[in-house]
C-alpha cells in the first residue's frame, strides 16, 4: 500500500477527456431529449425532426465512442473501471451520513491512476458495459430494421421487441444521468468541487509514488 | 372491419364557390337533357398515326346509327371487335382466381350506389362500350354493338344519353366522329369512369372531370401543361386489354421498374417507373416502400379537384314527397344535391382524408344472394390484408358509406329496380316492396317481402390525383400517437406506439431517482446551515 498522505494539485482530466466528457454529454442529453419525444412523452420538435437528430446523433456518439474505446486501450486509463468491492461501503455510509458533516473527509484517497472512488468505479462500469452496449446494440438494430430481412432475424424478433429493449435502456440511462449529475455537479465540497475539476481538468490528489510525476501539476493554491 | 369516421372538411373560398356553382348549371343542364357528357374541352394526346381517316371513304357516311360505324371500322381493324369481346371493359364479369369468387364484375355485382344493374340495364349501360344492352338477352358476340367511338372520339362531340342502352345521340353528325377518331385520351376514359355513380365525381373520389385537364397540384403526371399523361400511360394496352383491375388489384409490384423481357406488360403500378427505391435523397423513405403503398404518402387527400364526392348515400330516406305530393330535391350550400326523393340523402366530401388499411389485393365480394348481419355493417367488397402478411402494404382508400336496402326475410342485400317507366320502378312510383320485388327477381333471389335498411361501406383504393412531393404526407402525420394510422393494429409503430407500463415505470424510477436527489440536498443544506448556526 503506497502511502497516500501529500497532496498534488494535477491534470486529472486531459483535454481529451474533457473533450469526450463533455461532448458525450451534450450527445447523450441530445439523444434523450429526442428519444423521449419518439417514446410519445411530449410534443416538441415532432417526430421527424426528432428521429432525425437521434439518428444523427447517434452516429457522432458512436464516432466519438470509437475514438474513446481506442484511447482507453492505449492509453492503459480503462483500469480506472476495474471493480472493487475495498472500500466501498465506507463510500456508500459517506454520501449517506458523513457527507452532512462538512467536517468528515471523503474515505477514497484518489490518485491519478485510481481516480474513481469504488462506488463510481460500479456505476461507471455499469454506464460502461450493461446500460451503452444495449442501447447501442438495440439502437442499431432499430435503426437497420429493414435490413433485417437480410439477417434471419426478422420473424423471431419484432420491431417491438427492439423498441421495447431500447426503451428500457434509454430509462436506465436517464437514472444514471439524474443520479450522476447530482453526485458529479453538487456532492463534492464544495459542492461544485467535482464539476470545477471536470471542466479545468485539474484537482487536488493524492501522490501515488508509484505514478510517474505529472509535468504539468501545480501549485495546490493554484488549483483550479 | 368497422363502421369507420370519414374526415372531411367542405371547401370554401369564392373561386372555388364560383366554379362549383358553374359545373353544378352545366350539371343541371346535362342531367336535364339526360346525357352522359365526356367533355367540350379537351387535352389533345399526341398521334403519329400513319393513317388520315378523314381521307377515308369508308367514313364518309352517312351513318344511320352507332353499328353501322363500327361496322365500317371492322372492314380495315378486321381483329379489333374480337378482341373487345374478351375484355372486362365489354362482358362486364369477372373471375377472380385469387379469391376463387366467380361472375364477380359490374353486371353482376352489389354496390352501394345505384346498387345493382341488372334490373336496369338501360340506365347502367349507357356506359358500356357497346350498344344496345337493353336486357339479359343482349348478344355479347355481336361485333358490329361494338363502340369504337366511345373511347376513340377526339371530337369531343360524340355523347351517350344517359338512358338509351349504350346508343349514341341520334343528333349526331356520326360521320364526322368517325373521320376524327384517334388515341384514347382522359376525357374519353373519363366519360363513364369519371361520372361512376351517376354524377361527376360521385363513386372513386381520386377520379372526376377536374382530371380533364388538370394542373401541376392536382395531379403530377396528367398535368395538362407538363406530362399530360394518358390514362393509357399507366393503364397499357395490349389487343385493347386495359391493363389495371378493381377487382385484382397489384397491392405491391416487386417487379419494379419494367423494361423490356422483365415486365408484367402493364405500367399501372407506380412501381412500373419508379421502382421499390425511388427516395433519392432520404434512404429512410425507402424504408417504407415494403409496407406502404405509395399512393399512401403521395395521394395526402382524395377529391382534391374542383369537384366533391359523395361520401354517404342514405337510402332509407328515399321516397319522400313535397306538401304538394311529388318528389323534390334539396341542395346544400356547396351547391350539390343532398337530398332526392328518387335516391334519399347524400353527403360529399372535399379534400377528404382517406382511411387506411392493410391490403394484399385480395378483395372479397358480398354477392348477391350472400347472407349477411344487418345487425353489422356490410362491408360489400372487404380488401384482405394484416400486418403479418408480408404481401400486405398500407393503402390509402375511400370508404363509401351508405345505408341501403336488404331483405330483411332472408338477410340479403336487396337489388332494386330503379329504372324504367313501368309500374315497379322505384324511381317512377316510390314503393320499395314492387322496386325490390321486380329488382330481385331478375337475378333469381325471390324477395321475402319484408325489407329494411343496412349500413354497408365500399373500399375504393386510391391511386390517381397524385400530389407534388411537397404535398405528400411528412413523417408526423402517422408517426404520432393520434395520427393517421392511429387504428391500424399488429404492428409496432415507432412514435405511435409504447408500452404503457414501461413508460409507467421507467418515468417513476426517474421520477424516485430526482425526488432522492433533491430530499439529499435539501438534507445536506439544512445540516450545513445548523452547523453554521451552531459554530456561530
């Protein structure tokens, strides 16, 4: 166990995952508030105009997502997802309990190689391989359904059946955003702490001796 | 099938009001003088002939009458008479193999118009290509009753009245028609097909004399000034086989676009020119050709002419006199009949939105004879299609309403006789039970004596005054919870259709999630502000 106890004002969030977070959040926000309308929630842009963006939107995403999917296996940062169960109920009695007491710290010591305390390791991992490869895997098939013909699955499976999956997965995903834009936007202390990070890429750390020295870290009264 | 709602809205509009009062004189004056009028006016269609008939001598004339024309026409077109025999055009029946429904066809078949002709063969056949049909005696191998002039008269000139059995104006110079005769053009097709139902524009709803000459907006291929197509165009020939049927319809051609040694001789689908993938610029689009007709998106409204149509025909009203004791008639502010004593009340329809339905060109007849639910509406000729047949695609129809008379002893539908000067005709002496007694016997079903009325629909698949492509449906106007396709079931329909307790639960956990938010924060402001008082 490294010893956790300096902190270090670094990059945690490089400009191209700033540049993923951001633009996956507009994409994702885009594509709910159009799915939603497809769905029948409400009358806004109408169907065609709605259909319209969704599909369109979705091809950014999926450019996007190809990009990231790269970068993540390259650049060795998709380990920040690998599950833990250490720790996490320490986690969990935090944002139920500690977190009303403006004196008790956070339990998870980030570092910039483990930058996602347990609990955000799950929900993340979950965003990551339960809730997006459904919705894309459904999405895509509900957006080829008429090559299907060509596939043999047409008969077994219904466009309802598709919609019905996809549909579930877009709920899934708007809990995950409601959940994810409290915690991430206004659970920190300050309540801003997290999101201040998100868009300046820089927070204050713990100092993982075994990570190599960030070149661009900054004074910790200059942070953000 | 259900009794469904016809939408319709009524034009308005001073030109409009003009022009409707104007064909509504013309109209009067036709009826009055009791002629079937193609047209004074017409779009003349492009010949190459390499015969001048006016140079002739055959033609010379004088003709005493329509026969002896023919037979002048046969000397040269020694094959052309043979060859009508074997159309639908002349024996007015029809086999369908489809259905297995045999001596389907007009002269056989109900409808909920003037609803059946056998006991009025002079009124009914003053459309039929041939001359004389005054009985069931008529002699269908008979070449010189051929009329050649009905559909090959450029003239314009050349009249059937409406009651003489297929005979020719007598007043008509009958040499002169004969020396001008040439390619069948929209005003000749139109003559009888656009006057079905005894009136302009009443039975098809997508055909009427606006289709004479029509503009850009009403129809995009007969467009006067630009196509100008035909109706042979579309509806090919071949040794004067008319090519296109009512009653076997192509409800989907996966031919597509016919050439030469791959085609089904015939262009009268949209399919024959454009193809299964005719959307150049929106791939989507063409992800619907499977499953919707194009006629669906592309005809957005029926009677979108100068012309209405009639949508409902009661004739249960029918019979009716004035305070003096003779029949009358009432027209509504559109200047249309609406009611007769003759036929009862009507109801017409601009610019109606038609009602939508699987269809796989089957469509199945309630023939004469057939026992049906008068508790029920009737549906006289029921189109065949589901969501599950992949044969099916959705079409646009209009649905003619009516309420008419049945045999109420046996639970068939009734076939009066309405026309003649004798004493059982309803149209001459109002009484139901002689009109239905003397209709009925004519095709061998024997009144029960007791009659009532039924509600009965007829399916009219659309397929002309086809719109320009800025006028056709958008996506929104089925892809939406109350939009067109709305009572079309068996099928998933994106922006129609949900799963209600999905929806339920997917918006409540969203719902649980937000509320849960906001009660922690609220917990954590309130826990903050007394730490603060406490330090304080």
């Amino acid at each position: 166990m490294p010893h956790r106890d300096k902190k270090e004002c670094v990059m945690v969030f490089s400009r191209f995952e700033r540049f993923w977070h951001w633009s996956q959040a507009a994409l994702i926000i885009t594509m709910m508030i159009t799915g939603f309308e497809v769905n029948g929630a409400y009358e806004w842009l109408g169907y065609e105009q709605a259909a319209h963006a969704h599909r369109f939107a979705a091809w950014f995403l999926i450019g996007l997502w190809v990009f990231v999917i790269f970068w993540h296996a390259i650049t060795g940062e998709w380990k920040q997802y690998i599950p833990t169960r250490r720790g996490i109920m320490a986690v969990v009695q935090y944002y139920t309990t500690g977190i009303l007491d403006a004196s008790v710290p956070h339990p998870y010591k980030k570092t910039r190689m483990a930058k996602h305390n347990p609990l955000q390791r799950l929900a993340y991992l979950a965003f990551n391989v339960l809730i997006s490869p459904v919705i894309w895997i459904s999405g895509l098939l509900y957006m080829f359904y008429n090559e299907w013909v060509q596939t043999g699955l047409d008969g077994p499976v219904t466009l309802g059946d598709v919609a019905l999956v996809h549909t579930a997965a877009a709920f899934a995903m708007l809990i995950f955003f409601v959940g994810h834009v409290y915690l991430a936007a206004f659970a920190g202390k300050p309540f801003y702490a997290y999101l201040k990070a998100m868009l300046t890429g820089y927070d204050l750390l713990y100092v993982d001796p075994r990570d190599p020295p960030d070149p661009n870290r900054r004074a910790p009264n200059r942070c953000g | 099938m259900t009794g469904g709602v016809y939408r319709s809205r009524f034009r308005s509009g001073p030109r409009r009001a003009r022009r409707r009062i104007a064909m509504a004189a013309g109209l009067t004056l036709a009826c009055a003088i009791g002629l079937v009028t193609p047209t004074a006016t017409r779009a003349g269609v492009a010949t190459n002939s390499t015969a001048d008939h006016t140079t002739f001598e055959e033609l010379e004339g004088p003709f005493a009458d329509g026969p002896s024309v023919t037979a002048a026409c046969l000397h040269c077109h020694t094959n052309a008479a043979k060859q009508l025999h074997q159309t639908t055009h002349w024996t007015w029946r029809y086999d369908n193999a489809r259905t297995g429904q045999t001596a389907l066809g007009k002269q056989n078949v109900v409808n909920n118009f003037c609803i059946s002709v056998q006991s009025n063969w002079p009124r009914c056949t003053s459309c039929h290509i041939g001359y004389g049909w005054e009985d069931a005696s008529f002699d269908h191998a008979s070449e010189t009753a051929v009329d050649c002039l009905v559909c090959h008269d450029t003239t314009g000139a050349y009249t059937k009245p409406a009651t003489t059995a297929g005979h020719p104006d007598p007043s008509l110079d009958l040499a002169e028609v004969a020396r001008n005769v040439g390619p069948t053009s929209r005003a000749n097709c139109g003559a009888c097909h656009f006057n079905g139902g005894g009136e302009d524009g009443v039975k098809h709803g997508d055909l009427d004399t606006s289709l004479i000459d029509p503009d850009f907006a009403l129809d995009v291929h007969m467009d006067a000034d630009g196509l100008n197509f035909q109706c042979a165009t579309c509806h090919t020939t071949g040794g004067h086989e008319v090519t296109g049927s009512r009653y076997a319809p192509t409800a989907i051609d996966r031919l597509g676009i016919d050439v030469p040694g791959h085609t089904d001789d015939t262009r009268a689908t949209c399919e024959s020119c454009h193809g299964l993938t005719p959307h150049e610029s929106n791939s989507k689009l063409n992800d619907h050709t499977d499953r919707v007709a194009c006629q669906t998106c592309h005809i957005p409204a029926f009677a979108r002419g100068e012309r209405m149509t009639k949508v409902r025909w009661d004739w249960s009203t029918a019979g009716r006199m004035n305070s003096d004791g003779k029949p009358y008639h009432e027209e509504g502010s559109h200047g249309y009949t609406t009611y007769t004593s003759k036929k009862g009340d009507f109801v017409w329809g601009a610019d109606v939105t038609p009602t939508y339905h699987w269809f796989n060109g089957i469509i199945r007849y309630t023939k004469p004879g057939d026992t049906i639910d008068p508790a029920d509406v009737v549906v006289i000729n029921a189109v065949e299609g589901s969501a599950d047949d992949p044969d099916s695609r959705i079409w646009p129809f209009k649905v003619m309403h009516s309420r008419q008379p049945y045999d109420a002893g046996q639970s068939v539908l009734a076939l009066p006789h309405v026309f003649g000067q004798d004493d059982s005709a309803f149209w001459t002496n109002f009484d139901w039970p002689k009109a239905l007694q003397a209709g009925m016997a004519t095709q061998g079903i024997p009144f029960s004596g007791a009659y009532d009325f039924v509600e009965t629909q007829t399916y009219w698949p659309l397929a002309h005054m086809v719109a320009p492509k800025d006028d056709a449906l958008s996506c929104n106007e089925c892809h939406a919870k109350r939009g067109r396709l709305a009572d079309l079931t068996g099928f998933y329909m994106p922006g129609r259709d949900t799963f209600p307790w999905l929806t339920m639960a997917g918006w409540s956990l969203a719902g649980f999630t937000l509320l849960g938010t906001i009660v922690h924060g609220l917990v954590r402001i309130v826990a903050t502000a007394r730490a603060r008082v406490r330090g304080g």
